[in-house]
C-alpha cells in the first residue's frame, strides 16, 4: 500500500477516477480540463498532483512543480477521514468554511455553484477511498 499522495498512490487514485463513470464522463460533458494538486495544509508545496483532460486522468503522480488550476490542502487526519467515509456537499461546506479543507489555488465559490463541477469533486473523494493507503 502506497502513502496518501505519494507518486503510486496518485497513479491509483488516477485509474479509480478514470473507473468512475460519474467522474470522468461526467467532467467530459463540460470539457473539464485542470492541473489538481493535493496536500497537507502545514506544508509549502502539494504532494501529489493530477492532470485532468476533458474530464479524464491523463497524468498523475508526484507534484514536481507543475503550474496548477487547483491545490487542495487539508490535515493528514481529515483526508483520511474523507477518503473513508467521503464527504457529502454538506461536509464540504462545513469543511470549507471551517478551514479544514483550503483552496490555495482555485475559486471554491464558483466550483460549488456549478452542479456540473460540484457532483464529481464530491465524487472524487469516493474514487479516493477506492486506493489503499499505507
């Protein structure tokens, strides 16, 4: 079992969301294309990344840099809740305006009110829970 964000679990995480029909077909519909990384709020830089074309993992692995649409950050706890029990559109706004889970790059606002964007970010947090962590 590889470690949350590390370069193999990223790859895991990129071939469950490519599984997930309401990640990837779903995304595909708005031509949904983004650099999404993720890591832990007490550090400087993201762990892992993914890059999404037209709403499919195309890339992933550990963050090297790469400029980026989004970056997710959240405790070490708090992913590993999520990733266990998902997290639901009220969880993440109470996540949200809690500050457990920070938007460093991207606009949280205009995601959450595009029920196209909105539905598969929650799902994410499914095809998360699919990868065995170590």
């Amino acid at each position: 079992m590889a470690a949350l964000f590390s370069d193999d679990w990223m790859v895991d995480f990129g071939n469950a969301w490519n599984d997930d029909p309401d990640l990837g077909d779903a995304l595909a519909k708005i031509g949904f294309n983004s650099t999404i990384a993720y890591g832990f709020d007490n550090e400087d830089q993201p762990r892992g990344m993914i890059k999404v074309e037209n709403g499919y993992v195309v890339e992933a692995g550990a963050f090297k840099g790469q400029a980026m649409n989004w970056d997710l950050r959240a405790s070490p706890a708090n992913w590993e809740k999520w990733c266990s029990n998902g997290i639901g559109m009220m969880g993440l706004g109470l996540a949200y305006t809690s500050g457990k889970i920070k938007f460093k790059v991207g606009d949280y606002g205009a995601m959450i009110k595009n029920p196209a964007m909105a539905g598969p970010f929650i799902k994410s947090f499914e095809a998360m829970g699919k990868v065995p962590r170590g």
